[in-house]
C-alpha cells in the first residue's frame, strides 16, 4: 500500500422497503452479526384478520422510521379431523373438518425503544 492510498468509505443506497434484506454469506451463516432484528409472527383462523393485523403492526413501525421486511406468508397450518356420520351401523359414511391457521413473519430491523413500545401498545 502506497503513501497516497486512501481508504473509501461506502455510500448505502436507499432500497425499498420490500427489498430489504439481511446479508448473508456462505450457507446460513450471517454475515453481519450486528444487526438487531425482532422477528413477529403472526397467527390467524381468517386470513382477512391476519391481513389486518399485519398491515396494523407495519403502519405503526413504519410511522416510527424502522426498516421492515416482509411481510412473508408461511405455509398454512391444515389439521384434518375426520369423524362418522352415524353413530353405530353406518361406519363407512364419514365427515371432514379442517382448521387452517394461516401465518405471516414480520421482521423489524434495528428497532428503536419508540418502536418497541408502541407495537406493545397494539
């Protein structure tokens, strides 16, 4: 390295919000470890709810200036239970009932204590 080498500093660039995302290297293995990240997920029977909720929790962390990512839909949960019609002879003639439980993951980037507090004050 010479005597007139300089070093230069890298300039972020502003990226929309939906395209943020946590650098990683190699597999799995976080690159910068000094990122503050709260994850949310959030669980519903009703995807509208869900959507609702969602949409509640990113108006109020955006309002406080956080960088959010997401949010990302989960696979849906589906649990199946299946029981008879009748209730002595006819085994054959059943029924099905399903629970969906929809999900999304939120994730807030270096939150600050305002942001914290007024997504407890949902």
């Amino acid at each position: 390295m010479t005597a007139d080498a300089t070093i230069k500093k890298e300039t972020k660039v502003p990226v929309p919000v939906k395209a943020k995302r946590v650098a990683t290297k190699g597999k799995g293995k976080k690159a910068d470890a000094a990122v503050a990240k709260l994850r949310i997920r959030v669980r519903a029977y009703e995807h509208k709810v869900l959507d609702n909720s969602v949409r509640q929790i990113m108006d109020t962390a955006l309002r406080y200036g956080a960088d959010i990512v997401g949010p990302v839909p989960l696979p849906t949960e589906i649990k199946k239970y299946t029981v008879n019609r009748a209730s002595f002879v006819y085994k054959d003639a059943r029924e099905q009932f399903e629970m969906r439980v929809h999900k999304r993951l939120i994730d807030i980037l270096n939150p600050t204590a305002k942001v914290v507090e007024a997504l407890t004050n949902l």
